[in-house]
C-alpha cells in the first residue's frame, strides 16, 4: 500500500536526446520531495551494481557448466577420430598447425597423395625421356640419317674424309683410269672409309636402341606404379568418408569450446573490475515554488483548447455546406455577377420545357441573354463556353437555352458540343453522334460534313463526334482555337458546351479558347468551396469568367415570394 501511495508522488521521465531521465517527487512538504528524489536515485544505483554483480556470477556459473560439457565431447571426439584412422589404416600428415585448437592438424594429408605427386612427376620426366629416345632412334633408322642426326664426331670426320677422298677420284677420273695407281689407292680409302663408317653407325644404333628399351621399360614401370597408387588412392578416400566425419565433429566441437573458454575469461576479468553505467548528474534540489496548480500553464490550455473546438465547429460548418442557396450567394460567396436565375422544373427531360418559347424556363434564359448583351461593350460575346462544377448542373440546358435565345434574336448561330467524354447536345436535335468536333480536332478540315441545321432558323450544331481515347490530349492542341476561329468567321455567335472542371482537365482547356465563359451553378447542391476551387482553375487558364447562372432554383425553399417562384412544373439535370 505505502509502495503504491509513493509511485503515485513520484515520476520518471527521459530526457529527450539524451541518456538522462528526470526523477521528480510531488508531496505538500519541499523537504521531504528532495529527499524522495535523491533517494530513488541513490537506491536505483545500488540496485543496478547488484543486479550486475549477480547477472555476472550466473554467466560465470553457466559458461563453467557448458565448459565442462564441451570438454568431454571434444576428449571423445578426438579419441573416435584416432580410433578409426587406426583401424582404417589412416595416415595423414598435417600441413599446417593453429595455435588456437591446441596444436591440432589444420588441413592435413595422407602419404599415398605424396607418393602419387612424386611418382607422377617422376613419370612425367620418364615419358619425356621415352619420347627423346624415340625420336633418335626412328631419325637414325632413315637410310639418309646424317651425322648430326646420329650425333658422333668420329662418323661426321670419316665422312667429311671419305667425301674429301671421293672428290680428289673424281678429278683423277679425269685424266686417268681406274687402274692408275693413285687412283686405285684413292678407290681402297674410300671402301675402307665405307666400312668403317658403317661399323660406327651400326654400333650408334645399337646404343639408341638400347636408351630407348630402357627409358621405355623405366616408364611402363613408373605407369604401372602410378596406377597402383591411384587405386590405393580410391580405396582410402572411401575409407576416409566416415573418417571426415568424426574429424569435422571434433573440429566443431573444438571452436565452440575455444569460444566459450575465450567468453569466460572475458567474463572473469569484467567481472574483476565491474563498474556502475548509472551516476546521478544533478543532484535533488530544494523546491523554491510550489509545482501546482501552475494558472498561467492552465490559462494557455484553456485558450488553446477554445480555439480547438472553434476551428472544429468552423469546419463542421464547413462539412454542412448546402452550397449556394439563392441568387445573392453567388456574389457573396463566390465573388460573380449574377447573369439569370434558371428555375427546377418538374419533366424527365428539361430540354422539352425549351421548345415551348412561352414556358417560364425560356423567359428566365431571356434574362440570360439580355444580361450577356450587357456583358460588354460590343454586346454578347462572339464565342462563349457553358461549364460547370461538376456533371448534372444544368449546364448543357443552359447552352442549348442560350443558343436558341441568340438564334431567335435572328443571329446566325453554331453550338458546339466539347464534351467529348459524355456528349448530349446530339440527343436534343434528335441527330445521330457522327463526325463532329473530334474529327476536326484530329486534322479534318471540311466543316460543312460536320455541321447540321436545325428546326431552329438560324442555328446549326456541330456534335461531339465519336469519343477518342484521349481527349485531354486533342483538347490540348491548336486546333481548338483554330476551330473557333474558323467558325467565328461563318457565324455571329460560337456557343460551346463544355465538360465539367472537376475530375477533369478539359475544362479549363475549352475556356481559354474562347471569349468568355458563362458559369452554370445548381442551387444546394455543390459545396462553395468546391465552386471556389473549380473557378480558380479557370481563372490560372486566364479564362474571362462573365458571371454565374443559378440553375434548378426553387424559390419557396429560399424563402421567396410568389414573384420569384413563378410555379413551375418541370424538373432538369443536364
């Protein structure tokens, strides 16, 4: 119980980037938390020499065990080893001695591979003097086999002599016959120089011959030897398998015993000389002020725990953002004119409430309309670019309504669909996806094959065309704008519908093409601050933003009069 009372008033903390840890003790009494402190330190020190003196001794006590053990398998080990190469007949001359493993053979070798090494190189210098012998003896057997090849000063003097002898007969020949007495006594040397000649070789050949049986007899002998040799040799590495055995045992059993007698010799000299790793660096000090309650700490939590929770509620109200309500948070919270306000209507497809030119949806694009003929100077820009934050806004509804308000106004018209991804502008003049904007934008140049008029007088459509497999990139390149252009030169006004900014890098792409951009918003629907990131993207592609359409507006949940609220009957999300 008094252990658990004082873990309570006492606490042990490191020190960061450091080895030292802060002891500190908390009682009613300065005195008495100096001396709990001091304490805990001094006795933490005392305890660590005597756990080290203790882990010490039973490493000691262990490695003596082991040690002991280790020495009666290595004494059998060895004796196993000698036992065997004694009954196997096994004699191994060491190579090398380690003074590590007490003097023992390292790398040893037996005496039938010496003997084989010197019986080897023995008939290796044998074979070569066989080959030698050979060789002069089967020179001398040719019937033209010089002097040189028979290697004997006295043949090579008596031919050079006979050879002399013959020529001076061969000038006697000349002027005399056979029978003139010099002549006959030239013919006598000659013959007897012949038969000596033929004597000395016979005996030179005897001699060669007999170097070669010899050399040749030495090396069978010398073979037959290495052979015998290489069986014994066989025959002792199968008997020296097991032998192998034991020797490796003994050989592990020798290191593990070296090793453990090294450790506890390390251990004994440690433990001789054992020292304290622990010291106290700072004594306890006296406390001069009470540790609690610390108000200026507890005012600094206070405020911060204040702006906590007000940074959460912030973002709470942030995650419940219902967008934009009514028409004045365009301004407010997106900082854009207000250009019309496009009522929810109550139908499955909302571009049939634009075919009846009195339906309150018309007229309240006729407010689009007239308020981007104030837009600037010269009127209603010649090119402009629905978009959206994301799909389903009632952006496609708001270009088909644009163009047909500008074609009414007897204004020569194209609508262009770049949605490429999700094309709909086909779908609401009933015509088929053919070529359209992506043929052009892939290097077609005819653009009366990809324009079609329209039941409405003075509008034509270009369709998306089939969908490619990489928009992004066709949107990227120069063709976009040269399409603008070319069309700005055959109509008054370029309306295009464009894909939605999030998820996609299309948008921003279309809006830089063009003269300005007409913003479609649904009412509740995207948060603003998503409305905010997708018009700072437009606005870094130097887009000219003209203003805001709230789409799908419903005037009673705004809490408007009759007066914006019209009653109207359909419902659209393109």
């Amino acid at each position: 119980m008094a252990g658990k009372i004082l873990l309570q008033h006492v606490g042990v903390a490191p020190v960061r980037g450091s080895s030292l840890v802060d002891v500190r003790a908390v009682t009613p009494d300065p005195a008495l938390s100096q001396r709990i402190a001091q304490a805990w330190g001094e006795d933490f020190i005392a305890s660590n020499l005597e756990r080290r003196f203790e882990a010490s001794g039973y490493a000691r006590k262990f490695l003596e065990g082991r040690i002991e053990q280790l020495r009666e398998k290595l004494e059998m080990s060895e004796r196993q080893v000698v036992a065997y190469a004694v009954q196997q007949g096994i004699i191994n001359l060491p190579s090398s001695v380690d003074a590590s493993t007490s003097g023992a053979a390292v790398g040893g070798r037996s005496l039938l591979t010496d003997d084989l090494i010197a019986l080897n190189s023995a008939l290796e210098v044998a074979t070569a003097e066989r080959i030698v012998a050979e060789s002069r003896l089967n020179e001398i057997k040719r019937p033209d086999a010089s002097s040189i090849a028979l290697g004997n000063d006295a043949i090579a003097s008596m031919r050079q002599r006979r050879a002399d002898a013959a020529a001076e007969y061969a000038k006697l020949m000349v002027q005399f016959r056979p029978d003139y007495p010099q002549a006959k006594a030239l013919a006598s040397q000659i013959q007897a120089l012949d038969a000596a000649i033929g004597q000395e070789e016979g005996r030179v050949r005897v001699s060669l011959q007999q170097a070669y049986d010899s050399s040749q007899t030495r090396e069978r002998a010398l073979t037959a030897r290495v052979e015998g040799l290489k069986d014994g040799l066989a025959d002792l590495r199968r008997r020296s398998i097991q032998y192998n055995i034991y020797q490796r045992d003994a050989d592990t059993n020798r290191e593990l015993y070296n090793a453990l007698l090294q450790r506890y010799k390390e251990i004994g000299v440690a433990g001789g000389a054992e020292n304290n790793n622990v010291a106290i660096v700072d004594p306890a000090r006296l406390p001069d002020r009470p540790a609690s309650p610390k108000l200026l700490v507890n005012l600094v939590l206070a405020m911060m725990a204040g702006g906590l929770a007000a940074a959460l509620v912030a973002a709470g109200l942030e995650q419940i953002d219902e967008g934009i309500v009514d028409p004045a948070d365009l301004e407010e919270k997106l900082g854009l004119p207000l250009l019309g306000v496009a009522p929810k209507v109550q139908v499955e497809d909302p571009l049939m409430a634009l075919r009846d030119p009195r339906s309150k949806l018309v007229e309240a694009y006729l407010s689009v309309h007239a308020n981007l003929e104030l837009s600037t100077a010269k009127g209603a820009p010649r090119s402009l670019a629905v978009i959206s934050t994301r799909p389903r806004e009632g952006k496609s509804t708001t270009t088909v309504a644009l163009a047909q308000s500008l074609a009414r106004a007897r204004r020569k018209v194209v609508l262009v669909d770049a949605d490429l991804r999700s094309p709909s502008v086909h779908s609401a003049f009933g015509l088929k996806n053919g070529l359209g904007v992506s043929n052009f934008l892939s290097g077609a140049e005819d653009l009366d094959s990809v324009l079609h008029a329209t039941e409405h007088e003075g509008l034509w459509v270009m369709t998306a065309g089939p969908p490619p497999p990489n928009a992004g990139d066709l949107l990227m390149g120069d063709r976009l704008a040269l399409l603008v252009k070319r069309l700005k030169e055959r109509f008054d006004h370029v309306i295009v519908d464009s894909p939605p900014v999030i998820g996609l890098a299309d948008a921003p792409l279309v809006a830089a093409a063009v003269d300005g951009v007409v913003y479609a918003v649904e009412a509740r629907s995207v948060p603003a601050g998503t409305v905010r990131a997708a018009l700072s993207r437009l606005r870094a592609s130097q887009a000219h933003i003209l203003g805001a359409v709230l789409t799908k507006f419903e005037a009673k949940k705004a809490g408007y009069g009759f007066d914006y609220g019209y009653g109207f009957d359909y419902d659209y999300g393109r």
